[in-house]
C-alpha cells in the first residue's frame, strides 16, 4: 500500500482498487483508521483526538490532491506525494 504522506508520525496510505466510499487510511501509533474522502469523517478504526485532528485538518488542505490519488488508484496509476502538514 502506497504511502502518500507523513506527517508528526502520521502515515498516510492508499491501497490499489480499494473498497467504496473514497478513502484513506492513517496509521499513528500503531492505531489504524480509514477516513472518507468526502467528509474526513473516521469510517473504521480510531486514532487519538490530537492525531485525528491533524489527519482532519491536513486532509481538508488537500481534499483535490486526494481524490485524484483515488481516481489513480482505482486504475492502479501511480499515485502522487501529498506535501505534510506544516
């Protein structure tokens, strides 16, 4: 699974053709979560609130960053870096 950013020890992840809805997954501690593209709302899993924060707060800059890595990997393309939180 393609690791697109990282970030305060934050792993952010995207498999190749991946279930619906849009997502991502995150990886904090040895904690998982998948989070929905649309709303970055946790979907399965959990993370603690400070690190959920950050997934929530870098997810909402690169919201159109992304949704076209998911649009890559729906079709197994390669998927682009996502710039950390700063």
């Amino acid at each position: 699974m393609p690791e697109i950013s990282r970030f305060y020890g934050i792993i952010i992840r995207m498999y190749f053709r991946d279930h619906n809805p849009p997502h991502f997954h995150a990886e904090y501690q040895g904690m998982k979560a998948e989070y929905n593209l649309r709303n970055f709302e946790i979907i399965d899993g959990n993370l603690p609130k400070r690190a959920n924060g950050l997934v929530v707060e870098w997810a909402s800059k690169h919201s159109a960053e992304l949704m076209e890595n998911w649009e890559k990997a729906a079709k197994c393309e390669r998927m682009v870096k996502i710039k950390s939180l700063e």
